[in-house]
C-alpha cells in the first residue's frame, strides 16, 4: 500500500460514535461511552490525571465484570484517588464502590452539568452500553 495511502486513511479516520470519540470546543469531551471494561478505563484515567483542567469523570456500571464487579469497581475507586481537580459522576449500582455524585437516570446527569460544568473543563465519558451514557448532552 503507498505510503500516501496510508497517510490519507489515517488523517481522515473517524472513530464510531462513543468509541473514543475526542472533541474539543468550550470543553474538551473524551467521549468513550459505547461500552466499558476495567481494561480500558484505566489507561484513559493515567492520561487524564496529567492534565491540568478541571476535570469531570462521568462513570457507569461496567456490566460485564460478572463476579469481579465489586473487586474491579473498587479498583477504579482506589486510581480515582489519585486523580486530583476532579468530580466523579456516577450511574449505576456497581458503581456504589466508587466515591462520587450518584445520579438516577441520564435525564437528571445533564440536568446537572447543564448547571454545574466550569468552562474549559475535561469531560471524561465511559460505561457500559446498557448505561446509555450516549445520552450525555455537553
């Protein structure tokens, strides 16, 4: 394949929705919300921590842990710690073993940002399908 090619494809890939999905405006929005494993969380969490913004973690359930949920839960929980400048937005119920503000349903998750996001914040998305984090408005 010409190298140009290559070059091409890669200067115009767009990730699919919620897959990764960066945009920056007023915010800067990590949209991951497609689906979740602890695997993925972490690496994306280590990146965050460096940045100097303010930043809103926005976690649900991961639903796929089985058994281990309340092990891997709590896992993130303890990095989440070392994370500073932060508010971790949560929904769920495996989520309890994560310290931060629980919402119910989405509805009442944007209510909330629309009111509280400060402007050139991080905005970090990630959780199960199930969760329909895709529903975040920013």
């Amino acid at each position: 394949i010409p190298i140009k090619n290559i070059s091409n494809s890669i200067k115009n890939y767009k990730p699919e929705i919620g897959r990764l999905n960066i945009k920056k405006d007023k915010y800067e929005v990590i949209d991951d919300s497609y689906n979740s494993s602890y695997e993925a969380v972490i690496p994306v969490l280590k990146t965050i921590r460096k940045s100097k913004k303010y930043k809103y973690i926005i976690l649900g359930d991961i639903l796929e842990l089985g058994s281990y949920s309340k092990k891997y839960h709590k896992k993130i929980n303890k990095y989440l710690k070392k994370i500073k400048n932060k508010e971790v937005i949560l929904i769920g119920t495996a989520v309890k073993y994560i310290k931060g503000i629980r919402f119910e349903n989405v509805d009442d998750i944007n209510a909330y940002l629309k009111n509280n996001l400060k402007e050139n914040s991080l905005i970090y998305i990630k959780g199960s399908r199930k969760m329909n984090l895709d529903k975040i408005k920013i």
